[in-house]
C-alpha cells in the first residue's frame, strides 16, 4: 500500500467517480453533499469544489472532453436515464439522447 494517500474530499457526503480534467487541473465528482446527486468540480489538490449541476435530478458519471471545454454526464432530469454535455463551467447542458431507454456510461473519442 503507497503511504502517500491523500483525502482530496474530507466530507461526510459521499464522494464518487473522479474524473481527471485532461489537463491534469481539476478532478470531476460526483457528491450528495447538497442533498441529491451533483456533479462537482474542484482543483486537483482538492480545494475549491463547485456543484455544477445543482438540479434535483441524479447526475452521476462525469467525462472530460479531451480539450478540458466540456463534461458529458449521465442525468435522469428528463425522466429517463439520457447522456448529456454541458460546459466545464456547468453551463449550457444538453440532453443528447433524449431517449425513453436508458443511455450511460459517456466517453469522449480522442
């Protein structure tokens, strides 16, 4: 076992799924620290979260575009399980399936 560990999150809530911005900057999470299922951001020594999506939806499943602009997602905000992408800002979100089966597991092509 490595004996460098660091706790980035030190938060009750329950912390999931990291994703690395290609960059290298920031890490993509998902917490219930505001009640549902968000999805964060924060730098990547763990300071300065965000809730990007702050919808009572459940937002799980965070992906980096390859160019650190976008984070796609899965989200049930529709009723359905659909993928969506919005801006690495939490800005703009966008259904992209948009359909009554359930999509996940989003990934960008690099």
């Amino acid at each position: 076992v490595d004996g460098n560990l660091t706790n980035l999150t030190n938060h009750p809530a329950s912390d999931t799924a990291p994703a690395w911005s290609p960059d290298g900057r920031q890490i993509a999470f998902v917490s219930d620290r505001d009640g549902g299922s968000d999805i964060y951001i924060m730098n990547a020594d763990g300071t300065s979260p965000v809730n990007l999506t702050n919808h009572p939806a459940s937002d799980t499943a965070p992906a980096w575009s390859p160019d650190d602009s976008q984070i796609a997602f899965v989200s049930d905000r529709d009723g359905g399980s659909d993928i969506y992408i919005m801006n690495a800002d939490g800005t703009s979100p966008v259904n992209l399936t948009n359909h009554p089966a359930n999509d996940s597991s989003p990934a960008w092509r690099r």
